[in-house]
C-alpha cells in the first residue's frame, strides 16, 4: 500500500508540475520560462511535502501504539508479579513460625503502599489476623509473648497504612476488628472510614485520639481493661457503645460526636469527658453525668 501511495504521490507532483507551469505559460506567454517552471516545481514540491507529512504522522502513531502495548505488557506483568507476591504472603501468614509470619505481613504492607489498589484488601487481610482468637496463656509464657509482637507488629502497619490526619482529601480505608484481641493499639492522628470493634477486648493502653473517622464506631459489647483514649476526635457517622464495659479510665476529651451516639447498657469505671459535643442529643450513662 506504501509503495502504490509513493508511486500516486510522485505521478501527481509530475501532474502539478506540468499543469501549474503549462497555465503560467498559456496564460503569459511572455513570462520567463524559468519562472513557471519554479512554481510548478513549488506546486509539485507541495505534494510531496504533504505525502512526507502524512508518512511521519503515520509513523508517530505506529510508534505510539507500539510504546502503549509495551506499557500494558509491563503493567501486565507488574500486576502478576504482585498478584503472585500477594497470594504468596497470604499463604505465609498461617506459618507455624513467628518470623515467617512478621515477614509476610511486611510483604504484604511494601505491596499496598506500591499498589494503592491492594491497600483495602491488605488491611482486611491484617484486621482478619488481629481477629484470630488470643489469650494469654499462664502455662507458655513464651509463646504467648511470642504471638502477641506478630501482633503487634499488625497493629503498628495498620496504623502505617492509614492516611495522616492533615492529609486532605485521602482514600478512605474501612476497619474491622471485631473480636480482636488490641493491647496497645494506636489510630492516633490517622483518618479512617468505618471503623467495627464490635465485642472487642481492649488491654493496657488503647489510642484512638486525635483523630477523624469519616464513617461509623461501633464498640458494641467489647470490654476495656485498661485506658482508653478517644479524646479529641471526630466521628462524623453514628457512635455505638451500646454494653460497652469499661474497667480502666476512658478518656473523651473534647471529642466531636456528629452522628446518632447510643451509650445503652454501658459500663464506665472513670470517665473524662469535658467538651464533647453531640449533634445528636444522647443517653448518657451516670458515669458520664458526674
């Protein structure tokens, strides 16, 4: 096809040639020679420059088609490699040995911060470990200790994954912790969406200040055996601390409640709760009364 383009293009300079120069000779046949055929040559010239122009703009998008494919065969192949470091540190985390573990959900953190895509799924994967059941054992101290920095070391990525509190407009990620097991637990300055801690069992010291969560708290029926910080926070959607037990000092400190907040049938040993704020008028326990 090229090559009858080319052959088209060169018959029709000749055309132009020879008809713009033969009209400049009928029309004056006094003028110089040389002249008309300059023009002709310009009018033939023309054509070419314009097949040249055409070739060119051909080429580019050939070259831009070729660079496109190989970026969606790179992508391709990114994709399927992560795909295969995902699937791989799954597999990881229900390994008999704790290292193995801690380095499996280190994988799969480096992943979600290089592929924005597998962040939601890897936080449910980490959430879904801290919702293995635990207890400590007085027989295996070891072992006991031993599980609980694997999860600490879930706790402290979770807390890496979420964006900062000054940052503006962030992809919003949903937790879900219910009946996990969260001892030192740390959200502070960080923005969630929904955040599930339904039946959940809070020990030692548990941070959720300072914080916005952009949707929903639940922390129905979970039980707090030590601080609990929820201080200078604002939760935008609907706050449950329905027969929510709390055996240490919970702390609400200036916290801004803009959703319907439930406190029905909850225990408070010790409450700090001056300057919170309720768009929804609710039912305070007596704990928070005094």
């Amino acid at each position: 096809m090229r090559k009858s383009l080319l052959l088209s293009t060169i018959l029709a300079s000749i055309g132009a040639f020879l008809l713009v120069g033969g009209v400049l000779l009928l029309v004056d046949p006094g003028a110089p020679k040389h002249e008309a055929i300059k023009t002709g040559g310009l009018a033939g010239g023309a054509i070419v420059a314009l097949y040249a122009l055409w070739l060119n703009d051909r080429r580019r998008k050939v070259e831009e088609a070729r660079q496109e494919l190989e970026s969606q065969r790179i992508e391709h192949d990114r994709s399927r490699v992560a795909d295969e470091r995902f699937a791989r540190a799954v597999e990881l985390l229900g390994h008999d040995t704790a290292q193995v573990r801690v380095g499996a959900m280190h994988a799969l953190a480096g992943l979600a911060k290089s592929r924005v895509e597998y962040t939601q799924t890897v936080l449910d994967i980490l959430c879904a470990y801290l919702r293995r059941p635990f207890k400590k054992s007085q027989q295996d101290v070891d072992a006991t200790e031993i599980e609980l920095e694997v999860r600490l070391t879930a706790q402290r990525l979770v807390e890496d994954l979420l964006p900062r509190l000054d940052e503006k407009n962030p992809p919003l990620y949903d937790l879900n912790l219910t009946k996990a097991h969260l001892e030192f637990m740390d959200l502070s300055y960080r923005q969630v969406g929904d955040l599930y801690m339904r039946v959940a069992r809070f020990e030692d010291s548990n941070s959720f200040h300072h914080m916005v969560i952009h949707g929903h708290f639940y922390v129905t029926e979970a039980e707090a055996n030590g601080r609990f910080h929820l201080h200078h926070t604002e939760i935008r959607g609907r706050a449950w601390f329905s027969r929510f037990r709390s055996t240490g000092i919970a702390v609400f400190t200036d916290t801004k409640f803009g959703g319907e907040t439930k406190f029905a049938n909850s225990e408070w040993a010790e409450v700090k709760a001056d300057g919170c704020t309720f768009a929804v008028t609710p039912d305070l326990p007596e704990a928070w009364r005094n």
